[in-house]
C-alpha cells in the first residue's frame, strides 16, 4: 500500500486517508516513526521517520511516550478514536479514552487475580496456556484484516497462525513476568493483570509476530532452529511485505 500525497496533501480526502493510516499504526500498532515511514512507502534512511513525526507531533500534538496508546483496544475501537482526532482536529479525544479505568476489555479476566509461584518460569509453566489464548484472542482482528498468509507471494487465506519471530512467547512471558513479581521469602507473588498488561504490550511493533499460512509457519519454524543471518533476513522480508497487501 502507498499513500501518494502524505506529504503534500493534495486534497482532503487523501490527507484524511494518510492521517488515519499515520495514527493507526503510531497508535494501535505501536509502530516508530521510521516503523511508519517505511509502510507509508518512503524510504526510513532517507526520511529519518520525519514524515510521520510531522503529522504525529504537528497535526496533533502526539509524543513519544504515546506511541501504542491504543494498542490493546480493539481494532474497532482505536479506529473509532482515531477518526474523531481526525474530525475534532486534536488529541483531547485520546486523552479521554485512555484515561478510563479498566479500558482494556482484553484485560478484564484478569482483574484483582494475584498468584503465588516459586519463579517467573513457574509462573510461565503454569499460564502457558492462558499466555497463548490470550495472544490468539488479541491478534484475531489483524490476523483478518490481514487476509492472506504474509510469506511474500502466497495467497493462502485458510487456517492462518499468529507466529512469533524474534522471541518466543514464554521468553516474552518471563520478562515481563519478573517486572511484577514480588518476592516474600521463597515464594514471588505475581500481579497477573499487570503480567498480562506488559505480556501483551512487548508484542508492540512490526518485528514480533507475523500471519503465515501452515506450511510457512513450519518454514519459519526449521528456519529459527537453524538460526543465522537468513532466519534475520527472512523476518526482514516478511515485516517489510506486510503492509503491501494489507489493507485497512
Ligand atoms: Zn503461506
């Protein structure tokens, strides 16, 4: 996808287009502004992410520490606050949205839980499960805006996974596990709403997970075992071929 005119802006509708594709991916996909530039079509090196930064900081007054604000809303609903920024011309209505209490819908199920483990990796071991039907219920709606498989070139639109590329789901699980574990002798007693929240969160970006078919999932799969320079260059290729047949 190319969005011609983002930096000019030759009609409203066009800006419009740009602006939400813009706020969407700063705001819902978490993206960095040269994340952005790069899907939006410019080229990062060149630009330096100031294309993005320009509507982002400019148009409405966005900062750094804003990015993926909206990312654990639903798809829905980040689209439903961003296209009122867009109308009402500023940030108030983000502000809003973000400052309710238990905004994150995701999140609810785990709501006052504490669990009492001897470690991270206990604490890992025992929600793996919950770790990975929380991760397929999140992505679900990208997953179908995504529509066919992400390996460059194929069409398969069946039966899609949620692959994890440059760690694996219990590695991002542990870490954020340790951030809110505290320790009461032998024993660490885990916020698991707080887990959950930051577990979710690292999943911020273009790098970490991708839509593949089941024969591209079992590729990447052989590929990271046999790890080196190609498993980095394919991830590569996948992050950067995502936006081209996405639409949104
Ligand atoms: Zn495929």
């Amino acid at each position: 996808m190319k969005i011609s005119g983002v930096s000019v802006g030759k009609t409203d509708a066009t800006r419009t287009a740009a602006e939400q594709t813009i706020l969407m991916a700063f705001l819902s996909d978490g993206l960095t502004h040269r994340e952005i530039d790069l899907i939006i079509g410019q080229d990062p090196k060149r630009s330096k992410g100031w294309i993005s930064f320009g509507v982002l900081t400019g148009g409405f007054n966005l900062k750094g520490t804003d990015r993926g604000a909206l990312f654990l809303f639903g798809r829905n609903e980040a689209k439903r606050v961003v296209r009122n920024m867009i109308l009402k011309r500023n940030r108030k209505v983000l502000d809003r949205a973000t400052g309710s209490r238990n905004k994150f819908k995701i999140l609810l199920p785990y709501k006052d839980t504490f669990v009492l483990a001897r470690s991270p990796l206990a604490l890992q071991r025992m929600l793996s499960g919950e770790a990975r039907n929380a991760i397929q219920r999140f992505f679900e709606s990208r997953k179908r805006a995504t529509k066919i498989c992400q390996m460059q070139g194929c069409r398969e639109a069946k039966g899609l996974d949620t692959v994890h590329l440059l760690r694996t789901r219990p590695i991002l699980f542990i870490k954020a596990a340790r951030k809110f574990g505290v320790k009461a002798g032998k024993i660490y007693r885990f916020d698991i709403h707080a887990v959950m929240e930051l577990f979710l969160k690292t999943h911020m970006g273009l790098h970490h997970v991708a839509f593949l078919c089941k024969k591209h999932h079992k590729l990447l799969d052989d590929q990271r075992n046999a790890g080196g320079e190609a498993y980095r260059a394919l991830v590569r290729t996948l992050v950067t071929g995502f936006y081209a047949h996405t639409s949104r």
